[in-house]
C-alpha cells in the first residue's frame, strides 16, 4: 500500500481514458481535475467571510491540540465522505497537518462521487497557524 501511495506522489496521474471506460463528468473533468490546492490566506479570507466548509483530516489527538474553529474533524484512516456536507456555494476545504494526508482524503471524496471542487489547504494547519488563522483548543 505504501508503495502505491508513493508513486501516486511521483507521477501524475494519466487523463481518464475512454476506451478504458474512464469517464469525465458533464463538464469534462475528471475528479483529478477538480481538486485544487489554496494558500492559507484565501482559506481563512474564506472562512472570516463564512464562505467555507473546512474538514479536517488528521487524527483526533491532533484536532484536540488545535484546531481551525467550526472545522470538521474526519480523520484520514476512517474518512467517510458521507460525513462532509454539501452546502451550495461554500468553498469545500480540506487540510491537515502539512499538506499531505488532505490529498488522499480528496481522491476519496471524488471516488464516492462528488461532483464540486476540493480545495487542499497548501501547508496544511501549520500553514494556517503561520498566516495568522484563529486556533481553537
């Protein structure tokens, strides 16, 4: 699993193929083409202006420490899409810890078939914390 997890990393991933029975959406995106990565600023303008639902996706030890106020706490090793809620014309926020575990959970929401966009918080919580974001413990 690791392995695979590393090359995912590594090389990008190929455009859907339709031969193949990969499929685009209505818009002719794939899921890939709808997760995209913000700097902390635009998060937390997004946030001070209530136009943000932010998951985040580390561990509950780490959510206890601190934590972006309101933000939903639904860890990577049991992420449920489910849990996540659509709300119209919010901004879909995803961060963890540095950056990194918010991507998986992103494929995943796109594999259960969500059909906006995800945005991964670039730095993850610490990038917050730099830029000036509200903690909540």
């Amino acid at each position: 699993m690791f392995l695979c997890q590393l090359f995912r990393r590594l090389i990008p991933a190929a455009p859907p193929d339709p031969r193949k029975g990969e499929s685009r959406n209505a818009e002719g995106q794939n899921g890939a083409d709808r997760i995209r990565q913000i700097d902390a600023a635009t998060a937390i303008q997004w946030q001070a202006k209530g136009e943000a639902v932010i998951v985040d996706v580390r561990e509950p030890h780490e959510h206890a420490a601190g934590h972006v106020p309101g933000a939903i706490l639904n860890p990577l090793s049991r992420f449920d899409p489910s849990r996540v809620p659509a709300e119209p014309g919010k901004h879909l926020v995803f961060h963890c810890q540095g950056g990194t575990r918010c991507g998986p959970a992103a494929e995943r929401m796109m594999a259960a078939g969500y059909t906006g966009t995800v945005n991964r918080l670039r730095g993850g919580f610490a990038a917050w914390v730099n830029a000036g974001g509200t903690v909540e413990r």
